[in-house]
C-alpha cells in the first residue's frame, strides 16, 4: 500500500523558512516523479512543484519560483521542500503527492501538513 | 500559465441526478486534463486521467470527456458519498494548475 507521510509544517513568522518533508513508503520510490500541491484555508487546490524520477529536473509555480526549492532522496525515499522568505499567503496545507505510473498525474496523496504564517 | 476555468462553481442536486461539471483551459492542452474528488479535511482522489481514462477503482459512473479547450465530468447517477468539491487539473504544460473547483452540495 502506498503511503505519503508529511512533516515539519508548523507556525513561522513572516520571512522565515521551513523545510517540509513526505516519507514515502509502498512502491518504488526512484520510478516516480513526485510532487507538492498546497492549499489555502477555505480556497482550492494550488500546484506548487514537482520533481522528476531521478531527481535532475524540476518544476515551480510561478508563485514560488525562487523561494521554494523541491528536492528528494532516492536512497532515503524521501521527497523535501525548503521553504524561504515565508509571506503570510503561503499559509495553507502543503500535500505530497505521487504521479501515475507514466503520467504527471497525482494518485496518492498525503494527509498533509498545515503551516501557518504570522507573526 | 494555462489557466483552468471551471464552472459552476457550485451546484445542488439530489441523490440520483445527473451532475455535469465543466472545465474550460485557456489554451489547447489535447488531452492532458484530470479530474479530482475532495471531501472535507481530506486528500484529493484522482477520479479521472487524461481526459476520459477511470482512475482503478473509481466507480462508473464517473466519466470525463472533452479535448483541446473544453471538458466535461459527469456523475450519471448521484450517490450521497459523492457529495464534494471537484477539480480540474491540466498537466499538458508546468505548471500543471487546477482549476478553481466546483462543490457539489445536497439539494
């Protein structure tokens, strides 16, 4: 059984940084291109990067393109993303995903991670 | 960016009503469109992929349909664990947005 395990969400002050990480678990890790979609209290889903299977290509939303960086470790079965220059609109539940066998769609999920903005 | 326009953004219906969802992209993106279930609290669930293929273990009678610019999810016949808020996403060009979703609420 697939499993996606999110943490280090939390409350931050306005410019500060956090490091999210989804423990993955289940399948083949290193065969998968993976992915982060977050979303905002109460407003709809926002994609915010992927990540390819090996690791050497990645993807941002405009919206966070030069703040956030998407990583992963294929040994450690591990997918990350470092978070920096926080603004109080990045306040949401972060989820890792994992793509479709073949495809760049998501079709396992995490149960998320919320982190809070605010000073 | 694509932009992903879906509409209504919200609907009433009753238990056995055909339900369709509409998601227009702001440029061509073929095929590459999905279609995800949400329910309050919880992860999303891939229902649909590449426009018209049922995710293993999505119950028939979701089904998607629609190329290019416009595409349709129809539910034939409502169930109340159906009952959620629906989206559209497009994964043709990065990055891959959703659409605004569309939550599908008890009459």
């Amino acid at each position: 059984e697939v499993q996606l395990s999110e943490s280090g969400g939390g409350l931050v002050q306005p410019g500060g940084s956090l490091r999210l990480s989804c423990a993955a678990s289940g399948f083949t890790f290193r065969s998968y291109a993976m992915g982060w979609v977050r979303q905002a209290p109460g407003k709809g889903l926002e994609w915010v990067s992927g990540i390819s299977a090996s690791g050497g290509t990645t993807y941002y939303a405009d919206s966070v393109k030069g703040q956030f960086t998407i990583s992963r470790d294929n040994s450690k079965n591990t997918l990350d993303l470092q978070m920096n220059s926080l603004r109080a609109e990045d306040t949401a539940v972060y989820y890792c995903a994992k793509t479709l066998s073949g495809w760049y769609y998501f079709d396992s999920w995490g149960q998320g991670t919320l982190v809070t903005v605010s000073s | 960016d694509i932009q992903m326009t879906q509409s209504p953004s919200s609907v009433s219906a009753s238990v056995g009503d055909r339900v369709t969802i509409t998601c227009r992209a702001s440029q061509g993106i073929s095929s590459w469109l999905a279609w995800y279930q949400q329910k309050p609290g919880k992860a999303p669930k891939l229902l649909i992929y590449a426009a018209f293929s049922l995710q293993s273990g999505v119950p028939s009678r979701f089904s998607g349909s629609g190329s290019g610019t416009d595409f349709t999810l129809t539910i034939s016949s409502l169930q109340p664990e159906d009952f959620a808020t629906y989206y559209c996403q497009q994964a043709n060009s990065f990055p891959h947005t959703f659409g605004g979703g569309t939550k599908v609420e008890i009459k």
